[in-house]
C-alpha cells in the first residue's frame, strides 16, 4: 500500500527456454533479458528446460513438456514464452495446443531465423512474444507461434521456409492471428481451438506412422507397416483429394482388419479430402473399407491427433470423431475404451 492506494504487483511472465536459440551453443539464455526493454525484461522469468535441438524431440518428450508448462503456469504467471528451434515447432506447437485447456497463453517464438536478417528478426520475435502474452487479449487464445513479427494460431500454423525473414510460418486458410505493427501488437482474429479429449494420454504412446503416397512408389513400404505387430495407427498422405495407389487397398483392408487405425489426409500443401470420383484407391473407397478422414489436416498434425486419440483410449468411432475435432467428451462410455 503507498498513501492509502493498494498497489498489485505487475504480471508477470515464464521465458522457457525448451531448444536451441542461438548458434552458439554456449550462449547464457540470462543474455535473451538484454535485448528487450527494461521494462519488459523485469516482467520474465527465465525457465531452463531443455537446450537440444528441437530436432531431438519426440511425442513423449513433448508430453512432458506439457506438464512442464502446466506446472509453470500453477505458479502463477500471466503467460508463458516457449523458446525453441522451429524445425519440428509447428508439431510440438500442435500437440501442446491440442491438451491446453487453461487460459494463460503460450507463446512459442521462433528466434532461429536464418539469414542476415537472422538475429534482428529473432530478436523481434522475442519482443512480439513478450507484449502478447502481456496482453489481456492473450487470454483464451491457446498455444501461438510468433515469427516474422506475427502470431499465428497452433491449430492451422505451418512452417513454409526457414530461409525467409518475412514467411517462415504461414496460416494458408485463415491468416495470422496478430501482428506487430509500428511497436504496437494489434490481435486480428481468435484462433481456432481444437475439442479436448475427456481423458489424458498415457505416456506410453502407440506407435503411428505416416505412409505417402507417390508415382508408383510406396507398395514395400507399406507391406513392411503391415507386418509390424507395434503398428496401431496409419496417416495415409494422399493424392490430390484423398486418393491412394491401387496397389495399396488390400494392405490397407489387411490393416483395418487387424484393428488398426487408418485414415487419409491429402498430401498437398492446402488440401483436403473429400468425394469426387469412384475408383479402386479412391476416397469413396477407402471410407467404404473403414478408412476415416483427416479433413484438412495435413499429414504431422493428423498423425500427432491420431496418437493423442488412441493414447487417450478412444474407440473407433470415438477417433474418427476426434479427427475432425467433433466433441468427444460427452458419451465416454461409448467413446473410450473403459
């Protein structure tokens, strides 16, 4: 209290390094506070988890820095800033997303930006990342990526060209969900945020791999997915609209019979599958086998969803459900195995 007025202390944020940010491997991350204003270092507090490159990451891995970040923000923190490499970010960014039911926001910033613009912009990111997660704004808004001075919503950002200063990250279909303009950070839309499933996956997770499709390639491969006992789960990454090589539909029944989780998803860049022509190794085909769609997830975030899904118990129905972010919370007697 200061003359009778009650003073609340200033919020205040988490710095948690979690990868590389630098190209010297040697680097203090307590150095990442002097390159932003005083006024803003003195609101974070550095968290060392993890400085190996993101590269080194797996779905398990990143479980646990899920519960890393949930006990952070227990502690109190306004918001949380996630400093890694951007490799696999859009993944780890995804699957973090896909469990974060709270309302702080978490931010991962890219600040391995390469080229000469590399450092400048990195260090911009760091500062967008900052005021963001200061921002009132930010609150129920999930996990962001910040890069090129933008924010971006982890349910639909893809990493386009870690070369460019200006489009690293992109979010094809709706645009990004903030900006930094003229030092000031202006929010443009809500993200989308994903349904959350009614129980939490084992740490344990299933074994899922992602098969794509190519010119008259991919039949050993597949044949060699088909004979592995550890397999529970197949993204196929399909032509165009959601087609796959005829070559491929008796190991994919072979697949659905033994009980494994399939679905299809496009290979494009911003496809979806959907209906068009009736053909062996079409889509209309291949739901006829009891393949379920991805929609518009591209191959990594329908893969992460579908080991998320079947980690957590789902049924058949129940992740054909979650695929396409439909609610599953509701009927858990029906939609988990209990």
């Amino acid at each position: 209290m200061d003359g009778g007025i009650v003073l609340h202390p200033l919020p205040k944020l988490a710095l948690v390094i979690a990868g590389n940010f630098s190209a010297d491997e040697n680097a203090d991350p307590a150095t990442l506070l002097n390159y932003l204003p005083e006024e803003l270092a003195l609101r974070c507090d550095i968290k060392e988890w993890s400085c190996q490159p993101s590269t080194h990451y797996s779905i398990p891995m990143t479980l646990a820095m899920e519960e890393m970040l949930e006990s952070v923000a227990a502690e109190g923190y306004a918001g949380i800033i996630v400093v890694s490499g951007c490799g696999v970010m859009e993944e780890i960014a995804y699957l973090v997303n896909l469990l974060w039911k709270r309302s702080e926001p978490v931010i991962f910033a890219n600040l391995m930006v390469q080229g000469r613009a590399g450092v400048k912009e990195g260090l911009m990111n760091l500062h967008c990342a900052v005021l963001a997660a200061l921002s009132p704004a930010a609150q129920n808004k999930g996990v962001l990526i910040c890069s090129s001075g933008e924010l971006f919503g982890a349910d639909d950002a893809v990493l386009v060209d870690t070369e460019s200063p200006d489009s690293a990250f992109q979010s094809p279909l709706r645009g990004s969900v903030g900006k930094l303009l003229n030092g000031e950070l202006k929010f443009l839309r809500e993200p989308k945020r994903p349904v959350f499933l009614a129980v939490r996956p084992k740490e344990e997770v299933p074994y899922v791999e992602i098969m794509w499709a190519s010119l008259g390639g991919g039949d050993r491969m597949l044949s060699s997915l088909m004979s592995s006992r550890e397999l529970k789960g197949l993204v196929l990454a399909g032509f165009g609209a959601g087609n796959v090589p005829p070559s491929w539909v008796p190991m994919i029944r072979n697949l659905v019979r033994s009980r494994v989780e399939v679905a299809i998803v496009s290979r494009c860049f911003q496809g979806s599958v959907h209906k068009t022509n009736d053909f062996e190794g079409s889509f209309e085909k291949l739901e006829e086998l009891g393949v379920m769609t991805g929609g518009r997830l591209n191959p990594f975030k329908a893969r992460i969803r579908m080991t998320l899904g079947i980690a957590a118990g789902l049924t058949h129905n129940g992740l054909s459900l979650y695929m396409q972010n439909q609610p599953v919370s509701d009927n858990i007697a029906e939609l988990y195995k209990i």
